[in-house]
C-alpha cells in the first residue's frame, strides 16, 4: 500500500536533497549532501528523527538540522518514491518501515 505525504524541502538537484516529512507521530529529516571530494551528491539519504519544536521555525539555517536529529539510517535516493515533479509528495511506504518499528 502506497501513502503519500506532503513534505517541505531545501536543496533540489534532481530531486529533493534535504526534506522533511511527518510519519505517525514523528518527523523524519532526509539529508543528502554534498560530496565535496567526489564533486557530486552522495547516492544515499542520512535518515535523522527530529524533535517536531526543532522543525517548527522553518526560517532555521537547514544545514543545522542534521546536529539536532537521531540518526536512524540510511536509505539509497533511488530506493526514494517522489509524485511526478519531485516537489511535493513522497511515498513514506516505502521507507518508514526501515526505520520506524
């Protein structure tokens, strides 16, 4: 069964590369930064929960974010469903059950 959900993002290459998405009670922070030595994006997102106080003033300098999460994984961008323009919803199905049990 697909869910798809809204999600707020900064940084978009190809597709988002930090966003945020609620699931249940949590909120979940996508990272995928920058590869300075190897000149490209990584391949894979850095899943973090965040506190939902933390994300509750948006106007917050994002690259901060990661600091004030728990990581809980990792997950490859290709294994990420996204709606057609990659903007607005994500298929949390897909993987909310890696992390949240």
């Amino acid at each position: 069964m697909e869910t798809w959900n809204d999600f707020t993002y900064r940084d978009f290459y190809d597709v988002p590369r930090m966003f945020v998405v609620n699931f249940g009670q949590k909120v979940l922070l996508f990272d995928c930064p920058f590869d300075v030595e190897g000149e490209d994006y990584r391949g894979h997102y850095q899943v973090y929960e965040i506190a939902p106080e933390v994300i509750a003033d948006v106007r917050r300098d994002w690259t901060e974010l990661p600091k004030a999460g728990v990581l809980l994984g990792e997950i490859e961008v290709a294994k990420v469903q996204f709606d057609e323009t990659r903007r607005q919803k994500v298929n949390i199905e897909c993987v909310g059950n890696l992390f949240l049990k």
